[in-house]
C-alpha cells in the first residue's frame, strides 16, 4: 500500500514535466521545421510555416484556386502553401514537374478515393501506365471521329431540341437555366458514348444523378482530407448514400450491357464502354474486368460530365458578361455557317471559327475546371525549383488557376480578353495553359471535351440570340475596380464550378432570324 501510495505520487508528480517536455519537443520541432528545414526559405503567411490547417480548411471549403492565386500574388511564384505543402504559379516549373513519373501523384489521391484505384486515383506509375495504355485507344481522335454523331446527337443536338421546346412553351423567349441544360447534356453525352444508353435526363429534367455526382465530388474532397470520415459511416450519410447510388447506377449499366452482349451475342454498337469491356494492355494482355470496370467507366462519367459542362457554362457566362466580344463570336458563326439546316461538325468548327477558338482558349485560361489541389510528390533526392530545395518528403501542389493568372505570364490575367489567343504566337500561348494539365498524367479524355465543346458552342451561337435577364445578379452591369463585370463566385471539390449556379446561371433566349 505504503509503495502504491509512493508510486501514486512519484506518477503524479511527473505528469507535469513530462507534459512540459512533450510540448517543448513538439514546439522546438514545429519551429525547426518552421524556420530551420529546407522549405524555410520560402516565401508564404507564417501560419503555414507551423501548420497545414489553413490550408485543409480551405481544400475541404472549396477555396482551394482562389486561395493558391492569392498567396502567389502576394507571395512570387514559389509559396509555403501548407506546413509541407509548396504551390508553383510559374508554368515551365509546373510543367517540368507535371513532365515525367519522377513526381508521382501525392498520396491524397488514394485518401479520396471511393472505388478501386483506377487511371485518375492512383499514385502507382506503372498501374497507370497499364491502364493509359488500356484504355488510350478508347480516346484517340480516330476512335472518337467514329462516334462523332454520337456526341452530337446527344449534346448540341439534344439541346437545341430541349431549348426549342422551352421557347415554344414560354411563348418566343425563354428564360432557362444554362448550367444545369450544359450539366443535364453532358451526363448524356457520357451516358451515349461511355454507356450505350439514353440516359435522357436532359429531356426528362431528372437531376438527381447530377446531384449524387455533386455529392461524390463533395465527400471525395472531405476524405482527401480527413480519411477517418470514410470508415465512420455516421459521418456524413447523406453525401455516402448518394455516392453510393451513383457506383450502383454504373454497376448497372455494365451489367446491362454484359447481359445485352450475352443475349444477341454481339455488342450493339462500338462505343466507349465497349471499347472498355474488349480493352487489354497490348504488352501484357490484361483485361478490365469486375470492379475495375465499375471504377474506370465510373471515373469517365465524373471526370467526362462536370469538367466538360463546367467550361461550356464558364464560357457562356463570359459571352454574356462581354456583349462586344460576344456579337463578334456569334458574327463569325453565322457567317461562316449560314445554312442552319446543317450541323456544324467539329472539324468544321475548330478550323473555321478562330474567333471562338480563342473566346474558348480564353474561357479555359481564365476558368479551368479542374483547379483543386493537385499535389505531387518529390523524387528520392528532392528537387531544386527557383533557387529552392524542395526536401522529398514535402510536397509540390499545382495551381492550374494560380499559373492562368499569374501576371508574369499573362497581362491583365484577370481580364477576359479572347485578343490573346488570335495572334500568330498561338501555339507558344498554348503552351502557358494547362487546363488539361500536361506530362505523364496529362487528361486522357481531352478529345471527347473538344469534340463535345466546339460542336455545342457553334451549334448554339447561331441558333439562339442569348440575353442576359433583367434580374441577372452579374453581367456588364456589375464591375470591379479593374472596369470588368464581377466574376460569379466559384467553389472547388476538385472540379470548379459556380458556386451558385441556380441563381447566377439564368439565361433569355430566343430564336435568331433565319
Ligand atoms: C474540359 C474538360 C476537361 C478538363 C478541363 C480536364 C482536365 C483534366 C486534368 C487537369 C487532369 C489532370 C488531373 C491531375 O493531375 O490530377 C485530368 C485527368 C484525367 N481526365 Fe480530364 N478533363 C476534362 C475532360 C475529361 C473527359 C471528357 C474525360 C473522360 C471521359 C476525362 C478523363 C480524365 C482521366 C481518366 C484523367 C486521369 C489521367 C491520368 O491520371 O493518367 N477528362 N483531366
């Protein structure tokens, strides 16, 4: 008792300088990591020197663009963005770490994931080079030139049979939503070309499978952040309940089309899904098949929908807040295209129209879809970027919306200025973009988006006559200090859209003269 009572106290009496020099070995490493690691050099707010809570908190509250650029424009074009975390503004740096495998994807990237790796989610080079050589063919111009009329029939097409209604029924002018008409059609588009079905849901108006995708991107962000949260199935029940019925959808559909294949013995037609289910590496032979499937497709459907139909919305939007720049795009359509019987196709389009060409070069610069956090890790030796060693156990994250704004690169980068991209340098600008992001794991779908962009774009400039509505919260009425209308606010799960597109998203349109 007497040696219990002594133990009692001897412990207790120690708690308080074992606490103390705890803290004091936590403090003294956050302030030699703070100011004496390889990453003190750096320039950023000192908040992130010690800690990467700014930072997450702005991944998880979809700020992640908008809080990169500033600290870059504050900061140059190399910033301490978190505790580890380092963001470049500056292209070629960007590109020569996006260039090769020796920066692997950061293991984030396998945090937020919610389905078996796949091409996207993993950090494994030689697992996505397997895949990319997999399913590269489902993606190459040729294959895609093959199921053009597809796109079309279920994008540009679909739509303006959509529209058309709407105006019939609201009597000669309509007032539609374009976000949610973009979104609706690009679910289609992926539904024809990636699934074999008509998922018609931009008929139909049923949006619920748009919002499961929102709620995917949504949870996806959160896990990359806290991966905790995906093993506690009280945690956020409804975004996983819509996650769910979203892979149980895609499930699906694959067995539709197995069961189909089986009963008439042949595939109803060559499209994406197809070309997934036959896929296998030309080196090794492997197949995707079960839940590797499931992932694939289900990836094409996330990646190919909310990218594709945010940048038509983003460059609608500019269109209708820059009236000049609009009449000269839609001059240029009409003129070159008078017989509106015909479909503009995309050839046609992207060789003809250099004046869209450019008001769509310039939308993606300004608005690329894909501008969440997209970190890298550093090889066994670290690297060296500006006159900085980066240590290998930090990470690199890139900025795609910091490095399209970055003033170094571009003049006025806030400026919607189509201008840019109509000079004889065209393809050297080109190189400063990098919506579809570049190197290794540069977008494997970014056929499909063109197709699908230009051939929605020109079709729907001669068509209609786009006004903004009188209650439009932003538009040429609504300026900044800099005199250009006031960008609409912007969130980013991954995928960058508007924020609010119910209300900031609205449209008048009405048929323009034969
Ligand atoms: C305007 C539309 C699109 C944009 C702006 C876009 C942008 C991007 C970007 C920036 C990446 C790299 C992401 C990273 O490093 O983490 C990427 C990767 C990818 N994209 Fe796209 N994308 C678009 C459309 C599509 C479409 C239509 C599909 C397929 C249907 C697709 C499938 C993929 C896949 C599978 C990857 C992963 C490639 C890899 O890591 O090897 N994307 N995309």
């Amino acid at each position: 008792m007497l040696f219990d009572m002594d133990y009692q106290a001897i412990s207790s009496s120690l708690i308080a300088p074992v606490a103390a020099l705890a803290i004091a070995i936590y403090v003294a490493s956050a302030i030699r990591h703070a100011f004496f690691s390889p990453l003190s050099s750096i320039p950023g707010p000192v908040i992130n020197k010690f800690s990467s809570l700014p930072l997450l908190f702005k991944v998880m509250t979809g700020q992640y663009h908008a809080y990169s650029t500033e600290l870059h424009a504050k900061y140059g074009e190399i910033v301490r963005i978190g505790a580890s975390y380092v963001s470049l503004s500056n292209t070629s740096d960007t590109r020569l770490v996006l260039a090769t495998h020796g920066f692997k994807k950061g293991v984030a990237y396998t945090k937020g994931q919610l389905t078996k790796q796949n091409s996207f989610s993993t950090v494994d080079p030689e697992f996505n080079k397997v895949r990319r050589r997999q399913i590269g063919d489902t993606f190459a111009m040729h294959t895609l030139r093959g199921i053009e009329d597809l796109v079309v029939g279920a994008g540009a097409n679909s739509l303006i049979k959509a529209w058309d209604a709407e105006i019939s029924k609201q009597g000669g002018a309509a007032r539609v939503n374009y976000f949610y008409a973009l979104h609706r059609m690009g679910f289609d588009v992926i539904g024809a070309v990636g699934f074999g079905q008509n998922f018609n849901i931009l008929q139909t108006g049923n949006t619920e499978v748009i919002d499961n995708m929102q709620s995917m991107m949504h949870l996806k962000s959160i896990i990359t952040v806290l991966p905790f949260v995906n093993r506690v199935p009280w945690l956020f029940p409804k975004l996983k309940k819509s996650a769910q019925s979203l892979l149980d959808f895609i499930g699906g559909a694959i067995r539709m089309r197995r069961q189909l294949i089986e009963t008439t013995g042949a595939p109803p037609r060559v499209d994406i899904l197809q070309k997934m289910i036959d896929a296998s590496d030309p080196a090794t032979g492997q197949i995707l098949d079960g839940d590797n499937l499931v992932s694939e497709v289900g990836l094409m459907l996330i990646a190919g929908t909310d990218t594709t139909s945010n940048t038509l919305s983003y460059t609608l939007t500019h269109l209708l807040h820059n009236p000049g720049v609009y009449r000269r795009a839609t001059e240029e359509v009409r003129s070159v295209f008078p017989d509106a019987s015909q479909t503009i196709s995309f050839n046609d389009a992207k060789s003809k129209l250099p004046y869209l060409s450019a008001v769509i070069h310039e939308a993606m610069r300004l608005n690329p879809s894909v501008s969440g956090l997209l970190p890298r890790q550093l090889p066994a030796d670290g690297a060296t970027i500006q006159g900085h060693h980066i240590p290998k156990d930090a990470q690199i994250c890139i900025s795609v919306f910091a490095c399209q704004r970055n003033p170094r690169t571009w003049d006025n980068p806030n400026v919607f200025d189509p201008e840019r991209f109509l000079g004889t340098d065209l393809a050297e600008k080109l190189k400063d973009v990098l919506t579809f992001s570049s190197g290794v794991r540069v977008c494997i779908g970014q056929n499909l988006a063109w197709v699908e962009i230009y051939t929605v774009l020109a079709n729907i400039l001669r068509r209609y006559n786009f006004s903004l509505p009188e209650d439009a919260p932003y538009g040429p009425h609504r300026l900044n200090r800099l005199g250009v209308p006031v960008e609409i606010p912007a969130a980013s799960f991954i995928v960058t859209g508007p924020r609010n597109p119910k209300d900031n998203c609205c449209v008048s349109i009405t048929l323009a003269a034969a």
